[in-house]
C-alpha cells in the first residue's frame, strides 16, 4: 500500500478555507485517494474520495493532479467545528482489496476564532 | 437504530478479567473491522471480517478473539490484557463489492483502560 505524507498540523481562522496536501509518491494505477476526519474519541468520517482531477461534494474538494502523486483537500471557509484530524489514504481497490486501510498520523487542524 | 454502534462506550477492567466488545451495524454491509487507536498514535487495523469470514488478522495478540457471528455483528473477547492494551477500540463496516477503497462506516468506539 502507498505511503502516505501529510503535515502534522495545520492552524486556521474562521472563515477561512483551508488546503491540506498529501504526498503520495508511490501511488498505484488502480489506487484511489480517500480523506477521513477524526474528532476526539469519536471514530473516523468518510469525507471525500478521488481518482484523479477534481472530485467536490457538500463538505470539500479534492484536487488531484495529473501525476496523481499528491492530492489536496481543500476545505471551504472552516469554522470552529472543523478542528479535527484529517487522514489522507490510498488503497488499491481492485478485485482482491481486503478493505485495508493504513491510517498515518494525519493533520490536525486547529481552528481558531 | 442506525449506523453503527458499538457497547460498551467505557470499560474498565483488570489484567485477569474476561470481557467482550460488541458492535453492531445497522447499514446492510458485509464487512466488519476492528481498529485499535492507542494515544497519540494513528488507527491500527487489527481483524477483518468478510460475508463473516477472517480475512485479515494483522498480527494481533491472541489476548484479542475476535468473533463474527452474523454480518450484522462483531465481538472482541479480551482476556487477561496488559496495561498496554488501553485504548480506544473502534469498530467499522463496508460494503465490499464496491471495489471503489470502499467508505467505511466507524462507530464510536470503546475506550479501554486496563488496570
């Protein structure tokens, strides 16, 4: 499975929209980049999911260039409840995926009033 | 009820002590995870559950048994655990035919203190 690089953490204000990137420099053809977020003793929400250029929904948009080697979540005018950590992941999919997920140490977002 | 669920939310226990944690989803998967997050540390997968079958076990201690009776239903048995093993113990499902990295669903999770 790829490696996975993500900042450690990241500050904000309200209001803000926010960039989080992820290196994936090893990334495979058949893998798709997922981003989860996490808050305190509660477990992991599914966010958004990618292949490649740019996928958005009601929460966030992921960017992904044509190399596929990195991908950013971006975040649209953060507001306080937003402060969570956010995992990037990518996993092969394919016909034999076990539904592995190798969760890294994330970024915490901290925002800020 | 919906989503997933997990009980207990907090269990205390001793190192000599047999317990459980139990899961259950409400969303029609056919998988089923376990994932240990100790402090400070990224979520471990520990056991996964297919149509409520093993296929993975990631090398987990044999203090942990997992058990699968039911594509709705997961269990943890624990017994005679180590300090160490405090955590919080997060429970997740899927649909496994996707093939899309598919979305897993987590419950709140049990947080475990081992005495």
């Amino acid at each position: 499975l790829a490696k996975t690089t993500q900042p450690i953490s990241m500050d904000s204000y309200e209001g803000q929209e926010v960039n989080i990137t992820c290196s994936h420099n090893n990334i495979a053809t058949n893998d798709y980049i997922t981003w989860y977020q996490q808050f305190p003793s509660q477990g992991p929400r599914f966010i958004i999911q990618g292949y490649k250029t740019k996928v958005t929904n009601e929460v966030a948009s992921l960017f992904i260039p044509a190399d596929r080697k990195s991908s950013t979540l971006s975040l649209p005018r953060v507001s306080l409840s937003d402060t969570a950590v956010y995992y990037c992941l990518v996993g092969d999919a394919g016909s034999g995926n076990t539904g592995k997920l190798i969760f890294g140490q994330g970024t915490t977002l901290q925002v800020k009033p | 009820e919906t989503g997933v669920t997990q009980t207990p939310r907090h269990l205390v226990m001793g190192m000599t002590n047999k317990k459980s944690l139990k899961c259950e989803q409400h969303l029609g998967h056919n998988a089923m995870y376990w994932y240990k997050q100790s402090a400070k540390k990224p979520l471990e997968l520990m056991f996964v559950y297919s149509l409520e079958e093993r296929v993975e076990n990631n090398s987990v201690p044999s203090r942990f048994s997992p058990e699968c009776p039911n594509s709705s239903h997961l269990f943890l048995h624990l017994h005679t655990l180590q300090p160490e093993d405090s955590a919080l113990y997060l429970c997740a499902s899927s649909h496994w035919t996707s093939g899309r990295g598919d979305e897993q669903f987590f419950g709140p999770g049990t947080r475990l203190t081992v005495l």
